[in-house]
C-alpha cells in the first residue's frame, strides 16, 4: 500500500475500484506470480458476469505452492483422534504429491477431468489436491460425515473421473465406517473408487501411487477451474460454485 503512495484504507480501497488494471497488476507483482505464458492485458472484458481476466495467461497453482520452499521447513501440524500429532515438510508433502499426481495420471486423469474427495482434513488431503492442481485437474471434495445422498447431490453433477474416499474415520471415540456410502456414491456419481484406508490404517489402496519423481506441472488458463465448491442445498439441489 504504501510503496504505491496510498497511506489511508479508503485511499487503497478508491485505487482498488478506481484503478482495476494498476491494482491487480500490483498485486500480481507483490505475490511474484510467474505466468508461464504472460497476459496480454489484466483485464479483457468488463463484462458481468463474465469479466475476463488476465487473458491469455497461463500458470499452474501447484507450482505456486511449491515454488522455493525450503524442503526441511515445516508444511503440516496434525493430529486426530486416529493419530498422534505428527508433521509432514515441504519435501514430505511435494514427495507425496508427486506420487498421487502419477498415480491419477495412470488413471487417465488430465486437464479438465474432475477429482472428488470424500475425505478428512489429513495432510493425505492436502496432497491430493496439490496433485489434482498439478495435473490442471479440478478438485471437488465432501466431508465424510455427510451421508450418501448429500454427496451423491454434489458430486453427481460434476461426473468426476476418480473418487478419492476413505473407509471410515473416528468421531467422540467410535469409529464410522463409511464403506456402504463410498459404493453408493462411486455408483451415482459414476467414478472410479480410489481406497485411502484411514480407519485401518493401510493408506492409499495398494497399487494406487506411483513413484516419487519431479512435478509436471500443467500450465492452464488464468480462468481453468481449480475446485467445485457448493451452496448448502436448503432451497434445492447445492449448487455448484467454480
């Protein structure tokens, strides 16, 4: 704020809505985001809906993520009633997001498919979607504590390719077992089951992951889709927000 003169909030907030190419463009700059093919211009159309920016810009957000962490430095703190605290760095997580990201690729996942998650907030997750990101890939996830038939109604309008699930998980000191919802809602939605044996403790389904190696990181359009979110579905179906 200051490097661009502006001392007050309200002075920012004028530049911000007064000024969109200047903003942006310094946000941009403040981030270091490197575009793998750079924009010719940050906004395209003024249009709404359906404002186009950066146009003609490619990146990838996993890329981002990763880019120059130390691999030592601390990534993930967890801990659940199902596993003791525990951390995951940078260099775990890229490791482990390198082999899920081939293990979707020989699954036929690529750009533009669609990945569901019915997963827990695990640092397995986080991978998961790191790999999904780094494919161009769109990520769509529900907690498992949802039943089948709210899933069911998210994830069946999106057809994903593959679905990420685990077995079960344990709440308050007893264990759910999820393994009659994940069927259903892999026979709705249409997808292929991914195992994660979280409740038993026998990770990703045997087979699943590849070997760690170095990223590929799909450069797509400032606009590609990066996950599928959804209204809470009081009035109807949820709705899906890209």
């Amino acid at each position: 704020m200051r490097e661009q003169g502006h001392s007050t909030y309200d002075a920012l907030w004028q530049w911000s809505v007064g000024d969109l190419d200047g903003f942006w463009q310094a946000v941009c700059d403040f981030f270091a985001i490197e575009f793998a093919s750079p924009p010719y211009r940050v906004l395209g159309s003024r249009d709404m809906p359906g404002a186009e920016w950066f146009p003609g810009a490619t990146l990838n957000f996993a890329e981002h993520m990763f880019r120059g962490k130390d691999p030592d430095a601390l990534a993930i703190q967890h801990a659940s009633e199902l596993r003791p605290l525990g951390s995951w760095t940078w260099g775990e997580l890229r490791a482990e997001t390198e082999r899920i990201a081939a293990g979707l690729r020989a699954k036929g996942v690529g750009e533009g498919d669609r990945v569901a998650a019915y997963l827990p907030n695990i640092p397995e997750t986080v991978a998961a979607f790191l790999a999904t990101a780094s494919l161009g890939a769109i990520w769509s996830s529900a907690a498992p504590e949802f039943g089948a038939r709210s899933v069911i109604d998210r994830f069946a309008q999106i057809e994903p390719r593959v679905l990420l699930a685990i077995d079960g998980y344990r709440y308050g000191g007893k264990d759910f077992d999820r393994s009659a919802q994940v069927k259903e809602i892999a026979r709705e939605a249409g997808a292929e089951v991914v195992r994660l044996g979280y409740l038993d403790g026998t990770g990703w389904a045997e087979g699943f992951l590849g070997e760690p190696g170095d990223l590929e990181f799909a450069h797509v359009p400032f606009d590609h889709p990066l996950w599928v979110l959804y209204s809470s579905g009081t009035t109807g179906l949820p709705k899906p927000i890209v």
